[in-house]
C-alpha cells in the first residue's frame, strides 16, 4: 500500500499540468504526433492513481487533446465516472465536462451514473446542478431521460433562474429520448412561457421553437401565448424564436395570419435591428405570403439590403428574394439590375444566389437569352462557378422534362456548346440530358445527331476525362441514330480515331457497339443500293444525284428543289456545305415518298464497292488489334466486330467483279445477316418507368425470398478472383480461370475440360443453386438467336419508320422561324421519377407529437368543462397536480360538454374578458377546426388509442387540440 | 439549434471544439478540416456565411468572424438567424476580452477550461441562453471562484494525509 501512495504522491508533485502540456507541445521538440502519443502513455498510468488530484488532471489533460487534436478518449470512459463523483467541483467540473466530450449513447458506463447525476441535480449548490444539466444536454439517453424525469421537473419551478433556464433547456433533449416525458413536464414548461424574466423566456420560447420545427401542428393550441410574446417582448432574441415558430404554424391555420401579420409588419417598420427586420421579412415571405401589403412592405426592405454596404445584408437579401421567388416572381423581376449586378460580385456566395434567382426568373420565353449570357459567364469565370452555372442551367432546362425548352434543337446544340467549354465538369448531367432527349423527343434526334458528330470527331476532347461521359453518350446517340447521319463514314472516322485509346474500357466498350451499329447501317445501304441497281435504275442511279431526283419524283421533282434550297440555309453547321445540301434535300426526298421501299439517303450513294471493302479493311485492322486488349467488354466487343466485318468481306470479295444477277444471288446471303443484325438494332429504346420492374410479376416457383446464407459455406471453397472486373490474362486466357469464373463461362466455347469436369462435380454437390439441367446439358449453345428471321421479315416497316422520323424532323425544319410547336416530349403514365416513399415519421417523434397533442388536449379541456359547475373548483388544481396520470378519466369527466367548446385556456383564463367573448361568437369556426384535428387523430399514443375507440364519438371532439378562438 | 462552435487560427489548428451533438473524433478532426479549407479560401471582407450542408449535413448553415489570426465559427440549423448568430459571436468574443483583457490567441491557448465555461455559460446544449457578456461573466467569476476554493482545501492533498495517517 505504501508503495502505490508514494507512485502516486510522487506522480503528483511530477506530473504536468494541462499548462505544461501545452506549452512543452508548443516548444516543439517533438513532432506533435509523437509528442501526443507520450503523453497519452504518461496519461494513462496517471489516470489509474488513486489520488483524485492527478486522476483528474490526467483526465483533463486527455480531455484537452481529445477535443483538440482527436485523440480517442472512450477507453477512459470509467475513469471519467470516477472524476465525475469526486466531490470538489473542480474535478468534477472536469468529470463532467469529459463526459459531455467523451460519452455518447452506446457508452457502456452511461448506466452508472445516473444515481450521480440525480444527486447534483438535486444538490444544494446549484453549479453542481448546473454541471449535471450542461452534461445532460448532451449525452441524456432514454435511460438517463426517464430516471432524471422527475428531477427536471423539480427544477423546472427552481427559484434559481440560473438553473431554472438550464432545467428548461435541458427538457428539449429529454422530450427527444423520452417523449412521455412531456406528460410529467409540458405544463410547467408553458407555465415558464408567462415568466417575468426575460432568460426564462429565452429559454422556454427557445425549446419551442426546437419542437415546433419537428411538428408544428401540436404546438397550434399555444399559439396565444406566442402571440402575445409577439407583442409584448421588447427582446429581439426572443422575437427572432417567436417569428420562427410562427413562420412554421401559421400555413397550418390560415386565421393566424391574419392575427399576426399586423404586428410582424410594425416590427419591420419599427426595428431597428436587423436581424429581427430580416427575420419578420423572411416570415412574411415564407409564410404570409398571401398577405399582399406585408409582402410588399418586405419587398421594400429587401430592396434596401440588396444595396446595403454589407455584403451579409445583400447575400441575405439575395437570399430572401429566392425565398420569394416561387411565389412572387414580380419581386425578383422589379430587382433584376442588382441581381445581374451581383453576378459579378466577389463574393461567391453572393454570386451564387444571384444565379439561382436569374434561374428563377427563367421561362419558356427567355431561357434562350439567359441561357446565353451565362454560358458568356461561365466562359470567363473560375471553374467552380463556371460549372455551378453550368449545373444550374442543366437542372433549370431539365426541370420537369425540360419544361421549358421549346426549341430542342437549339437546347441540343447548347449541351454541345457546354461540352466545349474548357472548365465543363458537368459530363454525367449532359450525358444523361443528352440519352434523355434522344429517347423521349423524337424531333431533336437529327440536331442530336450533329451535334454528337462534332463533339465525337474533336480528338482534342478526348484529352479531358470529365468529358469522356458524354462523349459516351455522344458515341451511343451516334450509333442509336446512325440513319440521320450526314455521313456515316465520317462517324466511323471519328469512333476509331487513335486517341480513343483514352477513354476508360467501360466507354470504349459503347464506342465499338456504335462501330457495329455504324457499319452495318453503311453494309445495309449498300446492299440495298446495289438491290435497287440491279433490279432497275441500274445506269441512272450511278451518274449522279440531281438525275436521281428527276429519275425517281419526276413528277414532284420542281417542289422538291425549292425545299431543298429552304432547309439548306437553316442549317447553321459550317461544315462541308454541299454534304449537308445534299443530305437535306435526299431527306425531303424520302420524306415525300413514303410509298418508296428503298430509303434515298445521301450517303448511301457513297458507297460503292470500293470505299466498303476499304471500309471493311480499316475496321479488321483496327480491331484486329484490339482483339487482345485486357478489357473484357472491349474484348468482347472488338472480336464481335472483327468476327463480323470479316464473315462480310469474304463475301463480298468473293463476289466482286461477278456479273449482277450472281452478285444478287450471292448478296442475298449476306444481306440476310446484315438485316437481321440491323433488326436487332432497330427497336426504338424509350424511356422506362423507373417503376416498371415492380410490375412485372415474378413468375412461380422464383424463389426470391429465400436465404441464401449457406451459400457461403458453399462457396467457402472457391477462391473468388483478387479483381473485382474480370480481365483476361491474354494469351493463358483459359488457364488462369478457376472454378468460379468458369461457372460463368460454362457456355463459353473456349471452357477447358478439366474446368468443366470440375464444374460437373460443383453442381453435383450443389445442384440446388443451379437451373435445371435438361435444356443447358443438351445443347451448352443454346443461346437464343439475337433476333429471329422469322419474326423480323417486314423490313418495310423499319423504312417506313425511317421516313416517318425524317419526316417529323423535316416538318420542323420548314418551320424553323415560325412560332414553333415544342415537339412531343415521352412521358411515362405514372410518372418518370421514383416515387417518394411515404414518409414515415419515425416513431419516436410520433410519439412525441402524441403525448404533446395529449397533454395541450388536456390543458384545454379543464376550460371545456367550465359550464359545469361542479368541476369547474377543481380542474385547474388537478391540471397542475395530476397532469398526464389520470387523463383518461378527465377526458370522461369532460364529455358531456364536449360539444360546447369555450377556447379557453387556464393560463389566461382571468386575461382578457373581451377576448373571450369574441371567441364565443366564433364557436363555429372552432368546430371547424376541431374537424380539422379529427382527422389527424389517427396517429395517438398507445394506451389512449385504445381508450379512445371505446368512447369514440365524443372523445374524439374533446381531444383534438382546440384552437382558441380568441386570437383568430 | 447550434450544433457546433469552433475555434481556429489562420493555420488551421483548433483551438477550441465544441459539438452539441456527439460525433467521433476522427469526423470532428474532417469537419475541423473541411471548415478551415472553406474559410481560408474566402478572401476578406466579403459575407461571413457559408453554406455548412457539404460537410455537416442538410439544412446546417456556418457563421464565421475573422478576428486577428483566429476565425470563430458557429454552425447551425434553420431554427436560428443567420445575423443573430453573428452577433452572438460578436458577444463570445467580448466576454472573451472582458475576460482576459485584450484577448489574443494565447489567451486562448492556455485556458482551455476556462474557455469552455464561458461558452457554456451563453450557449446550452445548442440553445442559446444568455446575450450578455456582463451577465456571463458574471456567472463565470462565480465559477472560477468556487473551483479557486475547492482546490484550496485540496493544498494538502489526500493521498498525503492518508499516507501520513497510515
């Protein structure tokens, strides 16, 4: 025993202060680090003494850099409980201040003291009750909560105002952990509400103002008291509270703000203080709304704070014009100038205000003008703004299913023009808007189109990989609509191009299935081409294109002309000016002859023989090489292709120079893989319901439900793959896979018998996890065939679609400068975003809400019964004594005048007797409300739910939180 | 409700940590961080608000005030006002200088106790309690006296009494 005292009188008179500490951590002889973890070891030997001195200074000095430099302090949690019951107050300010630090509620120890903090709480010395409420505040647990109850409650009515606002402030928590708290406490708590001094009030209207931000409904029976501190307080703290909590109540009850508007407006035009000018803006903005001279009068003071000196006062005016924005446009509107003013400002904050408002001013007529300037903006300004204004201009557009764009054309090439600007961070927005569109607007694919070509065909912005998504995207919309393509040859160009090699695997991937869609689009127009030569036109077609007209409309030829030369000024692109001619004139072409079966596009007749067997060449080299990229999907992808591009140019080769019925004959082969490989592609993909998987019904026997946990034990002896992507390893490509990823090869041609012997013995060991053998076993291919001739022989309907989609494109073309109709933008039945799940108020709030709902229910109801003379003596005793125990039966009691509300409340009852005669007049509108709250009744607390379906109809008046009539 | 009000010097380096609702360690070291690396990047004399939602969740706004080399930042919901919060810094930093007169941030440094009780004093548990500096100090002087007493009957400590007894 000696020895340990003697350590420790010695740890005392060595050890170092918490002033030490940091001053010998502020020497630096040390790097901080090392220095911190010495002195966590010298820490926790200190912290074991028995002395409470150094005990404690151990725990403060580990306090300290807890709190300072994150050091983990959960480890001492016990020996925070010992500091906290030492009886000085210096330790046990610092126990308790470790706890508030350290504690949260999984803290095991958090059991241990609560008889420690019933006994401060109850102390004589009130800092002591102090500590342990500031420590409550912060880490109180239902546990905690509900054994201090009581406590709190005594201290609610301290003497002490010191402890008193402490115990008020602490209630707020306590409601939080342990909502049927508020039958012990919620009386006293309104009780405070009518208190002489100013900081109970701060702290009473303060906790009010945290619960009525959670479910401001139950706190509209109060609305009185509030009102009158509205009025009468003279403090601006307490004000700013009051307008909060009544910005939250009065949308709930229209009455109230017409009771409460006056008065805001005489603070605005009265204050001078402005955060409390700022907030009664704010509320009237938010809330009172509909009340037009209260707006404007806060219109006015918003103007004066957009020019104030201040830069607070202009962000927080820009900021409470948002506010209005929605609902007030005219505000924003007759503010424009300091609101493009303060685009330029160097705040960023102000900045970023002022551009959601100019977003707010959008709309269908001037997006095109906004749209331009700030696109200038985002030229010239730092990227972080640049690409706020860039995603502000992508949700405005896009809000709603771009709502508000009418010329998609002009949108489309916006989103292009976006993507070249050299800060553009925005690439997963544009790619999405930009699929988007493709799918859902039928009339904007051929602008779509373009402008993918330029954005694809720039090998600069292959360099920047915040562009390499819409790139993707750009690359899929060029394969998607290959037929709308001026020059297809040109895209192929572009989606082989070298530096491609940039693009991360997953994009290249889409870039190659573009490849395929491209090429065998051109195999098809040749191929019909050649059709269409042998069996009739053969010498005309050849010569030229303006005989082609005359050949095949000779009849509408002059019209055609004349469209021709229209549509070729419209179009604004600078490149190749003939190529385009040509395109739009062969579009009108096919447009005005839907009853031609062969499709009359320009670039069609660019394919002779020659440029397809080079085009096929081009393609085999390039693939070829890629065949051993490491990439699965491009591996995959590439060898499609090659396999493809190779199976053709055999053919093709073959046949050249053969005499045309034998190139017919032979052709014929081909052509059906090409059209079938065209079909495949040519199912217009739309938009899908994001919903739509749950409609579909799981057919029988799918067991989705089941537990799969001992599929771990199954799959115990595979070792998975190190990679989660599963890349080949080149040429040892078979070998290397193992007995899981065979499993997903099992079809694979290239499976080695011994994977699939091991494969075998896999699935006899666990057969349940496979599907039934039969189908698979018997033919390993049977994959079904990518699309079925059979089913696919209508290949004048794919054309007839082409030229409808032409067409559709053309009309709007020839309507450019005339007031354009918006084209018909996809909308799903039932909606294209998800739906918001109901919201569940979580349980404890429910219950929260419940009890507070119970307890105002009650408050009221003593006024209720006042007609009766026999309870009248005795409720408001029994109000203060018994509140929340027996309610039940005051609730009986009460019954029988239910139906005769008298708005009063014991409080005020005494207040104000023309107040309550006024309330008297107005008893139907009091029932209204009462009707109002039977609905909301659903959701009660436990016990009285039960009680209350057994006395349903009268009940149910009674406890609905009656509004008092007198204030609305 | 205030859910934090920090300390920090133009470095970086706390100097005082206050969250009103627990957090790990190691978020408060990242929110500490984060804070710093918005404050520092704001150039002077433009507004004192930032928006705190990237960093401590949905609706938290951030106030802060540039005093010589220590920034004060309190982080709060849409419970309070944007130009009372300013103010009340205002208040911290005056009871502060009240306190220690001429606070600089040494002052802050070494009373890192004291600190808090002045902290706890105007803000509780989030709320805030009391706009007064004369009144916090105040309540402040009284606890500095009560722990100045309590550590007199500690001169002779126990563990000497008790070894002396023995």
């Amino acid at each position: 025993m000696a020895g340990s005292s003697s350590s420790s009188i010695m740890d005392n008179l060595f050890q170092r202060t918490l002033d030490d500490l940091i001053k010998s951590m502020r020497l630096q002889l040390l790097t901080e680090s090392s220095f911190i973890s010495k002195s966590i070891e010298e820490i926790r030997r200190e912290i074991k003494s028995t002395d409470p001195q150094t005990k404690s200074t151990a725990l403060q000095k580990l306090t300290y850099l807890s709190s300072i430099h994150g050091i983990d302090m959960s480890w001492a949690s016990f020996h925070v409980v010992e500091v906290m019951s030492s009886s000085l107050f210096l330790h046990k300010r610092i126990g308790y201040h470790a706890a508030s630090v350290s504690f949260n509620d999984s803290t095991p120890v958090l059991l241990l003291i609560t008889n420690q903090l019933r006994k401060d709480l109850s102390s004589t010395n009130h800092f002591h009750a102090s500590l342990a409420l500031h420590c409550l505040s912060t880490i109180a647990t239902l546990d905690l909560a509900r054994d201090l109850t009581p406590d709190i409650f005594n201290l609610l009515s301290s003497s002490r105002v010191f402890i008193r606002n402490k115990a008020i402030a602490v209630v707020l928590r306590v409601f939080d952990k342990y909502p049927d708290a508020v039958r012990v406490c919620f009386k006293r708590l309104v009780e405070n509400l009518e208190s002489s001094d100013p900081k109970v009030v701060i702290a009473v209207i303060g906790v009010f103002c945290e619960l009525s931000s959670k479910d401001p409904r139950s706190y509209l029976p109060l609305a009185p008291e509030f009102y009158r501190i509205l009025v009468d307080s003279k403090n601006n703290w307490v004000l700013i509270k009051v307008l909060k909590i009544f910005a939250r109540l009065a949308p709930l009850e229209p009455r109230l703000g017409k009771r409460i508007v006056e008065p805001i407006c005489e603070h605005i035009r009265r204050s001078g203080a402005k955060s409390l000018v700022f907030e009664c803006v704010r509320t009237v903005i938010t809330s009172l709304s509909d009340h037009e001279s209260a707006v404007k009068l806060a219109v006015t003071k918003i103007r004066e704070l957009l020019v104030d000196q201040d830069p607070n006062l202009r962000y927080l005016g820009l900021h409470a014009l948002s506010v209005a924005a929605p609902k007030h446009l005219w505000a924003v509107l007759e503010n424009k100038d300091a609101v493009i003013k303060s685009l330029d400002d160097e705040d960023s904050n102000i900045k970023i205000e002022s551009l959601r408002l100019l977003m707010a001013m959008v709309s269908e007529s001037n997006v095109v003008e906004i749209s331009r300037v700030l696109l200038n903006y985002a030229l010239k300004s730092d990227p972080e703004f640049c690409n706020e204004i860039l995603g502000s201009i992508l949700t405005t557009c896009g809000r709603n299913l771009y709502e508000i764009i009418v010329d998609f054309d002009w949108y489309v090439s916006l989103l292009g023009e976006m993507t070249m600007i050299p800060h553009c961070q925005k690439g997963e927005e544009i790619e999405n808007q930009l699929i988007d569109i493709g799918m859902r607007v039928k009339d904007a694919r051929l602008q779509l189109v373009r402008v993918a070509r330029d954005l694809l065909i720039d090998p600069a912005l292959l360099g920047n990989v915040y562009l390499h998504r819409i790139l993707c995207a750009a690359a899929w919309v060029a394969g998607e609509y290959v037929q709308l393509a001026s020059n297809p040859l040109e895209l192929i160009d572009a989606l082989v191009q070298p530096r491609t090699n940039l693009l991360p695997p997953s994009i290249r991937a889409v870039y190659i299935n573009s490849v395929l869609k491209v090429v065998s689009f051109c195999l098809e127009c040749y191929l019909d081409k050649d059709e269409g030569t042998s069996s009739s036109h053969d010498g005309e077609l050849a010569s030229g294109r303006s005989e082609m007209f005359v050949v095949k409309n000779d009849t509408e030829a002059p019209e055609l002309v004349a469209t021709c030369e229209g549509s070729t000024y419209e179009q604004d692109e600078g490149f190749n000016p003939r190529n385009s001619t040509a395109e739009s004139c062969d579009e009108d072409l096919s447009v005005e002859n839907d009853s031609d079966r062969v499709v009359t596009l320009s670039s069609k007749k660019n394919f002779t023989h020659e440029s397809v067997v080079n085009l096929l060449n081009r393609i085999e080299l390039i693939f070829g090489s890629l065949t051993a990229n490491q990439d699965v999907e491009v591996l995959e992808r590439a060898r499609n292709i090659f396999a493809f591009v190779q199976l053709i140019k055999a053919e093709i080769i073959d046949n050249s120079g053969q005499n045309a019925d034998t190139v017919d004959k032979k052709y014929s082969q081909i052509s059906t893989v090409i059209k079938s490989i065209r079909d495949a592609f040519s199912m217009e993909l739309g938009p899908v319901s994001i919903s739509a998987q749950g409609r579909v019904t799981a057919p029988d026997g799918l067991a989705l439900k089941e537990n799969l946990d001992d599929l771990k034990a199954i799959c115990g002896d595979i070792e998975l793959p190190s990679s989660v992507s599963f890349y080949t390893g080149g040429p040892q490509f078979g070998t290397t896979s193992d007995a899981s990823s065979s499993n997903l090869l099992k079809n694979d041609e290239s499976g080695q018998s011994n994977e699939s012997t091991s494969l075998l013995e896999h699935r006899k060991r666990h057969g349940l996890y496979y599907l039934a053998s039969d189908k698979s076993e018997i033919v390993p291919n049977d994959y079904p065939p990518a699309n079925d001739p059979k089913s696919n022989s209508n290949i004048n309907d794919e054309a007839d679609e082409l030229t409808k989609l032409t067409e559709q494109s053309v009309l709007l073309k020839k309507r450019t400068n005339q007031m354009k109709p918006r084209p018909v933008v996809v909308r799903l039945d039932d909606g294209d975003v998800a739906p918001v799940p109901n919201k569940r108020p979580e349980r404890r709030d429910n219950s929260l809400s419940g009890a507070i709902k119970d307890v105002l229910g009650s408050e009221t109801n003593p006024s209720l019964s006042q007609s009766n003379p026999l309870d009248k003596s005795s409720t408001k005793q029994k109000g203060k004594k018994k509140l929340g125990t027996d309610l039940p039966s005051e609730m009986k009691e009460n019954l029988g005048d239910a139906e005769k509300p008298d708005p009063e409340i014991p409080n005020s009852s005494s207040k104000n007797k023309e107040r309550r005669r006024r309330g008297k007049e107005k008893i139907v509108e009091g029932e209204e409300s009462d009707q109002k709250g039977k609905k909301k009744s659903s959701h009660r607390h436990g016990r009285r739910k039960t009680h209350q379906r057994a006395n349903s109809p009268l009940n149910v008046v009674s406890q609905t939180p009656v509004i008092p009539d007198f204030l609305l | 409700m205030i859910s934090a009000v920090l300390v920090m010097n133009t470095q970086g380096k706390p100097r005082l940590a206050k969250f009103y609702e627990f957090r790990p360690v190691e978020k408060q070291q990242e929110i500490i961080r984060n804070v710093f690396a918005v404050l520092c990047s704001r150039p002077e004399h433009v507004s004192n608000f930032v928006d705190a939602e990237s960093f401590f969740g949905p609706d938290a706004r951030l106030v802060y005030k540039h005093f010589a080399t220590l920034y004060f930042v309190f982080i709060f919901d849409g419970s309070e006002n944007e130009l009372a919060m300013l103010d009340l810094i205002q208040v911290f930093v005056e009871t502060l200088d009240k306190c220690f007169r001429n606070v600089c941030e040494l002052d802050v440094v070494f009373n890192y106790s004291k600190m808090h009780t002045i902290l706890d004093e105007i803000i509780f548990g989030g709320q805030v309690l009391e706009t007064s500096s004369a009144e916090v100090l105040k309540a402040v002087e009284e606890i500095t006296k009560l722990e100045a007493a309590s550590s007199a009957i500690n001169l002779v400590p126990k563990s000497v009494s008790s070894w002396r007894s023995r």
